[in-house]
C-alpha cells in the first residue's frame, strides 16, 4: 500500500511540473518607442507596442503588437540574468537613417532582446 501511495505521488508531480511551465506567464511586455526605428526589414512608427516572444538564446522569435494586430516580427538573442539591466531601455543605432533597433532591456525581469543588425 505505501509503494502505491508512492507511486501515484510521483506520476502526480509528473504530471503537475509541466504544467506549472506554462503558468509562468507570457513572455511579453510594453515597450514605448519614441522615433521611427528599423526592426526585422519594419519600419516602427513611435508609439506603444506589446513586444511577445518564444524561444530561448540566439533563436527568440519576437512579435511587436499594436491594436492587437502582429505589425512586425523578426529574431533576437534572448539573454537572461542579466545584472546590467537597472532600466528598461530601448536602444537604437545613433548613425542610421531609418534608425534600427538594437536591443530592449527589461529591467524587473532583468532580461534583455538583443537585435541582429542587417549590415552585420
């Protein structure tokens, strides 16, 4: 009888631990972009976008929303634990014209998306 108790409480946590992933949250949060930017061969007019991405490392798939529409979508780096996010920030290139989003920082989550930029 203690082995079955045993065994049922092993297949339940089994069974409870993936689904505790999915109950994280989405990885998704607000950014305002203050100046037309570059960003996965879109142009993003300045404004307020719900940025959403999937994926870990050098293969994050990020979506920008706006109005609850997809108006642009492109690749990052995903790097987490970062202790030099003390802000969110969003970071633009300073030379080009359209400017291109290099990175967002997000502070409370101490996570970064970094961009790769198309002249590299």
């Amino acid at each position: 009888m203690k082995r079955l108790k045993y065994v049922v409480g092993l297949a339940t946590l089994a069974l409870a631990f993936p689904l505790t992933l999915f109950a994280r949250g989405k990885n998704e949060h607000t950014v305002t972009i203050s100046d037309p930017v570059q960003v996965g061969g879109t142009q993003l007019k300045p404004g307020d976008y719900r940025v959403e991405w999937q994926g870990t490392g050098s293969t994050t798939q990020v979506s920008f929303m706006r109005s609850g529409k997809t108006v642009a979508t492109a690749t990052a780096t995903l790097k987490t634990g970062d202790e030099e996010v003390d802000r969110d920030a969003v970071v633009t290139s300073t030379n080009d014209n359209p400017k291109e989003l290099r990175e967002i920082d997000f502070r409370h989550d101490k996570e970064a998306l970094i961009f790769q930029q198309s002249g590299m």
